[in-house]
C-alpha cells in the first residue's frame, strides 16, 4: 500500500476529500445532460453529439445578453434554455424524418454537422481574439458553506438537486404518462407505433424539444461551474455520453449515477500526480470498462439460453 | 441481440469519433494554450473605448514625414504570417501592422514610397506554414518580412529564412523565434514571461513555486527558465502540466495549492480563457488566499482578466507585462498607437492590448529601418537594414530594440509585473531585466554584449 502510495503519489484521504465535493458537483451536471441525451435516444434512436455545441451556444448568447445589451441575467437564462430547444427541436424536425430509417450510426454522425456549424457560428461570434476570455456568474456564486475544507456554492447544490430532480421527473414522465409511453414505445419500434395511431412526429418533436431544453440548461450550469468557452462546453458532451453508454442509453437512474461516477473519478485522479496528466482519459475508460462488462455478461446469458 | 449490437456498435462509434473531435479540439486548444504562450494579450473593449476617447484630440499625422500626402512612389512590398485557426487567431497583429503602414502610407510614406504589406495566415500546418514563406517570397516577392507571429512558423521557416538571407521581425512563441540568428521579437515569449512571473513572486520569498503551464509541446523548453530561477534562490519548484481546454479547473486550482502550501506561489502560464477558468475556479473555492502569491505569464495582462476576477485579487495577483501598460501611459508613442488603432485599425478585433502593440511596434521598427536605405529596396537593402536596426527606441518596450548579427536573439528581456485593481490592470513593478540565471538570457547578453 505504500509502496503503491509511493510510485502513484498518492495523496491522503483528507487531500482526496474535497476533490470528491468537486467531482460530485461536475458530475451532477454530466447526469442532467445525460437524461437528456437517453430521453432522445429512447425516442427517435438519435444519439446527439450536438448536445454540448448547442448548450456552448446557448450560454454565449446568454453572456452577450447580460453584457453586451444589459438584459435582466435570468431572462438571458431562459432564452439560453429556449434557443437549445428550438435549434434541436428544428433539427430534429427537419432531419429527423428524413433519417429515421437510417442506421443509429448514421443518425449520430447527421448530429455532428450541427455540431460543426455551430462551433463554427461561435468561433465567429465570440473570438478569442485580443486574449477576450468571458465567465457567466450565477448570483448563488455567493452563497457558500464549507466542507472538506473548501468552499461550495449553492450553485453546486443546485446543480446536484436539478440533476437529482429531472432524472426522477424523467424517469417517472417516461413510466407514467401517454407521452413516456408512446416515447418508449417509439423506441422498440417506430412503425408499429405510428400504426397503432400514435402521433409519431409529435412524440418526436417532444422529444427533441425536451433534449434541446436540456442542453440549454446543462451549458449555462456549466459555463458557469467549468467556464464559458465554446470549444470546452462543445466537448464536455463526451463526459456525458460515458455515463449514457455505462447506462447503455436506456436507464435514466444508472445514467444519474454513472455520471456522478465519472465526474468524481474524474477529479480524484487529478491530485495523483502519476495519473493526472491522463485524466481525460477517464470518461472513456470507464465506458469501455462497462461495455465490456456488459458485453460479457450478455454472451454469458446469451450461451445459458443456448442461442 | 441485434438491437444490443447495433447499440455497442453506435457506443463505440461515439466514443471513437467524439475522441476523435477531442484531439481535434486539442489541436485547437494546443494552440489556445499555445496562446497562452501567445504573444500576449489585450485589454478589453471597455478600456479601448476610454482610451480612444482620451487619444480622439490625437494626430496620426506623425506618424509620417508628409502630413496628409499620400505616398505615390513604387511601392515596398513586406510580408506577415499569422496563425488564425478556431481558437486561436493572433491576426491583430498583422492587421495592427498594416493599421501602422496605412497610416505612414497616408503620410508620406518611407522615402516616398507606400508599403505594401501581405498577410497571410496559417492553421498550425506545417506544409501550409512552409507554403506560405514561399509564396510570400517567390510569388509576392516581398523584399522583407515584418509582423510575423505563428505558433510554429520559427520552427518550420527558420532555415528558409536563413537561407534566403531574410532576417525577420517577428512576435515570438516557437523557442526557435529566440534562438536562431534570422528572426529577432519585440516581445519575450512564454519562457521569458514565465521567468518575470515567477522572478516577481521569488521577489515575495514563497517557500515554494508551483508553476503551471499548457501540456502543449514544448513544455520542457519553457520550464527551464523558471526552473533556474527558483533553483538558484533555492525554492524548490513543482512543474505542472494541464491538457487543454480544462474540464475541471476546481480540481487544478486544488491541485495547484496543495501542492504550493500556504507560504507558497503558483505562476500560471496559460491563456486567458483558461487561466481565467483557474482562477475563477480559486475564488470559488476559496483558495485565492490559501496561498502566499498567484502569478501568470504576459497572456494574462489583459482588462478581459481583471474585470472577471473583480476586486478579490487585488494585490494577490501578479502578472508579467512584456510592452508598456497602454492604460496609465500617456506618451506621444503611445497616443499616436491609440489614434492610428482608432483611424486605421478597423480590423483590429481585440482593440487596445498587447496583440496591437506588438504590431504597432513591429511597423515602427520595419518603417525606421526602412527609411534609413538610400538606394533601391530591394531583398539585400532592407534585410541588411532590418539587422542592422540598433538600439530603436519603440516608446513600447521598456529598453531600445536591436536586432544585430547574433546567433540568438532576445532583445526584450526587460519588463513589467502588473496587477489587477478593481477591474484594470495597473503597474505593480517598473521596468526590471529578467536575470541571467536563465542560461539562455545569460547567453544572449553574452553575445550581444550588454
């Protein structure tokens, strides 16, 4: 153990304890952009790389309104969370049916487009030029209370209870209403769905909605938890697609709690000097790790039932 | 099954593609922490507006030998390369170069003759950087080359340059923009920064250093000067590395106390977004105080900065500032900068900061050189006037400019720390010679002679 300590530069679990409050922190946010990452899939079968890009896009334009033009900071807010779901809901309406007998992988590349238009529409925007960095700052910044020895903001918090909160509204959404229903249904099988009377482009254009608000929520969380910058919101989506494929985009309560995971995995590895410079890495470890975990134990249960 | 296959399939794909666009996106955040070994960085467009307010009673005129004739002579073609790709764009300042000449141009020009300046711009390609010197020479046929800044091309063009006997005036990153006998700066770069950052907070006796930086290429050149600094006060020093963009600066700003200690500094050298992020993150978790002193190389000199950090790091930190600090200087250089970045300087995006002083400063340093040639401007004339421009006076740098036939060039190696006050960054220390304790400032005074 020492040895180990030693060679890995380990540090104490005193050291380790308030990289667990940040991690937890970072980690409820990955858990509210996966919900809406799996509530799409689960709808329309679409896995949305463009969900950080939009989310990137929309905190900016928050920023530009409180800034630039001196907007009341929570309206600036709302029309971030709007602009996510319009832009993914005109997405989706537009390319959704044209590639809803595509392969998934085919629907997820479509997303990438979006993902480089907007990047691009950013990059153009809001220049880094002249060395301009930008922040969002939430009045709860403020307010804080100490644990571990380190400051925590009731934004943490509140990030922590709306991941909290909109997982369990979305899981029991998607089990107890006619909506959730005929989403989990569109899930299995669009065309018997749509044969059976459902209203599939509704349910579809719920769906995207539904993601694209979310997307708008999780960018200003994390512009301001992370920072506003369009190039690391855009890419903070891969976080939260490992905690989506740990949950192999269907279970909303394992997506919360993988995401909690990866985030907290995620900074305890930080004060490891042997491993931090390959902290990014994390993500994608523990998805690979799962999958394969969950591959595993698929051929196992395939073989007993000798197919 | 299928369904299962086909989801592992698409599970894979994403995790493939997506780290696919990271490395992407590192390449573009290599070269945004390459910014932070950028040149340096700008005020913001609240401070631009005041200062071109105060310079409005300005004259560009000066910056001419004929005030209001336009120069009609054969006109003398320079080149520029700059890297502009997303994230990183330092095309300010050839465009503030090209304000500059504009400006001479409208004035009388040098002797009579316009300057032609051409700017191109790179995205951190190799082949594109190489192409670009070439066409510059072959097809442009510029007689000299003025205004460059690119995060590699000292490295890939510094051999062409010395053998098309070029001799370069350029704002420096690459260690092959100080290090090699064609290309002389007007501003230190992210190794001769960092030494000013960390000679700053060695200045405040921490027990220890922790000095953060970009895990971009070249790391290992540029830790080596404060590396020798802290060294020879016997500080010890923790060297850290961080990929870019930072996901979680919670967990590096901890890190980075952690490991510095309540007596200790961290010097930061990173670029303004994420430094930013850093330190914001500090605040946050309320560590601005855990530790004796925070400091940052040149990119961080910027009002972007201190208006974001607001009042809680007054006198806490410290930053390096390679050109004189545009806001409380009122010097004819500095107002004649001000009014032609107002007059001529439209596609300036950044504004007042460090980006357009650089360009101002490279014009003014091409024009002096350029009006000291007698006969035709040709590629021998102005190469050979650009090396022999000795001991200018720029109005921006805290010591003359000389260029001269050396094997390595530093020629700015005297700086400023300023430090951010209620959302302006002031002067915290004058002019102060970054010291020899680094081998290679060491050597180039040796050769200099100074």
């Amino acid at each position: 153990m020492l040895l180990t300590s030693g060679i890995l530069g380990l540090p104490s679990w005193q050291d380790f304890q308030p990289f667990i409050v940040t991690g937890i922190s970072l980690g409820a946010v990955y858990a509210l952009s996966g919900v809406g990452m799996v509530v799409l899939y689960r709808a329309t079968g679409v896995l949305n790389l463009a969900f950080g890009a939009v989310g990137a896009m929309g905190a900016l334009i928050a920023w530009q309104l409180i800034n630039k033009a001196g907007w009341n900071q929570w309206l600036a807010y709302l029309i971030a969370v709007l602009f996510g779901g319009f832009v993914t809901l005109v997405y989706g309406m537009v390319f959704g049916p044209a590639l809803a007998k595509r392969d998934p992988l085919v629907k997820a590349t479509a997303t990438l487009g979006l993902t480089l238009i907007l990047l691009g529409v950013m990059d153009l925007l809001w220049t880094s030029s002249g060395g301009a960095s930008r922040s969002i700052a939430f009045p709860t910044d403020n307010d804080t209370f100490t644990v571990a020895g380190i400051l925590v903001e009731w934004t943490n918090v509140i990030a922590l209870v709306l991941g909290l909160v909109i997982a369990v509204a979305t899981a029991a959404f998607l089990r107890f209403t006619k909506l959730g229903t005929a989403m989990r249904a569109m899930a299995n099988d669009r065309e018997i769905t749509a044969a059976l009377g459902v209203p599939v482009r509704r349910v579809e254009a719920a769906a995207w909605f539904g993601c694209g608000v979310l997307s708008g929520l999780a960018g200003v969380l994390l512009a301001d938890l992370v920072a506003l910058d369009a190039t690391t919101l855009t890419f903070l989506v891969l976080s939260t697609l490992a905690a989506t494929l740990i949950a192999r985009l269907r279970s909303i309560p394992i997506t919360f709690i993988a995401a909690i995971v990866v985030g907290t995995v995620d900074a305890m590895v930080t004060p490891i000097q042997a491993l931090s410079n390959y902290r990014d890495m994390t993500p994608f470890v523990l998805a690979a790790i799962a999958l394969l975990i969950q591959n595993r134990r698929r051929v196992i249960a395939v073989g007993r039932q000798g197919v | 099954m299928f369904q299962h296959v086909r989801r592992v399939r698409l599970g894979l794909f994403a995790i493939a593609v997506l780290g696919v666009m990271l490395l992407a996106g590192c390449g573009g955040s290599n070269s945004s922490s390459s910014s932070s070994a950028a040149p340096s960085a700008a005020s913001s467009s609240a401070t631009s507006s005041t200062s071109s307010s105060t310079s409005a009673s300005s004259s560009t005129s000066s910056c001419g030998p004929k005030p209001g004739v336009a120069a009609t002579g054969t006109p003398i073609p320079l080149g520029a390369i700059n890297t502009k790709q997303p994230g990183t764009d330092f095309t300010d300042i050839e465009n503030m170069e090209g304000a500059y000449f504009a400006c001479v141009n409208a004035n009388g020009g040098v002797n009579g003759h316009p300057i032609k300046l051409y700017k191109l711009t790179e995205p951190t390609q190799p082949a594109q950087i190489a192409a670009d010197a070439t066409k510059l020479v072959q097809t442009d046929k510029v007689v000299g080359e003025s205004g460059n800044s690119s995060i590699l091309e000292c490295t890939i063009n510094h051999a062409y340059w010395e053998k098309q006997n070029f001799y370069v005036i350029a704002a420096g990153i690459a260690p092959e923009c100080y290090s090699t006998p064609n290309i002389a700066d007007v501003n230190m770069g992210p190794r001769y920064s960092s030494d000013g950052a960390v000679q700053y907070v060695l200045s405040l006796h921490p027990s220890k250093v922790v000095f953060d930086q970009s895990n971009v290429p070249g790391t290992g050149y540029i830790a080596a000067g404060p590396a020798a600094l802290a060294g020879a006060a016997h500080v010890p020093i923790t060297q850290l590395t961080e990929n870019v963009p930072i996901n979680d600066a919670n967990s590096v700003a901890l890190k980075e106390v952690n490991d510095a200690g309540p007596n200790g500094a961290v010097v930061l050298n990173f670029t303004p977004p994420e430094a930013l992020v850093i330190l914001q993150a500090a605040q946050k978790l309320g560590l601005e105080n855990r530790v004796k002193a925070w400091a940052c190389s040149t990119p961080c000199d910027t009002d972007f900065l201190a208006q974001a950090l607001g009042s809680k790091w007054n006198g806490k930190f410290f930053v390096n500032a390679e050109l004189t600090p545009p806001d409380p200087t009122n010097t004819p250089t500095m107002n004649l900068y001000k009014a032609i970045l107002k007059q001529y300087g439209s596609d300036v995006s950044g504004g007042i900061g460090s980006f357009s002083q650089m360009g101002f400063t490279m014009g003014e340093i091409a024009v002096h050189a350029l009006e000291s040639i007698k006969g035709p401007y040709t590629t021998q004339s102005v190469n050979q006037a650009f090396v022999n421009v000795k001991g200018f006076d720029t109005g921006m740098l805290c010591q003359p400019w000389t260029f001269g036939h050396y094997p390595l060039h530093i020629p700015n190696n005297t700086d400023y720390t300023v430090t951010p006050q209620d959302g302006k960054m002031v002067i915290k220390q004058g002019c102060t010679a970054i010291s020899s304790v680094d081998p290679q400032i060491a050597a180039y005074h040796k050769a200099a002679g100074s």
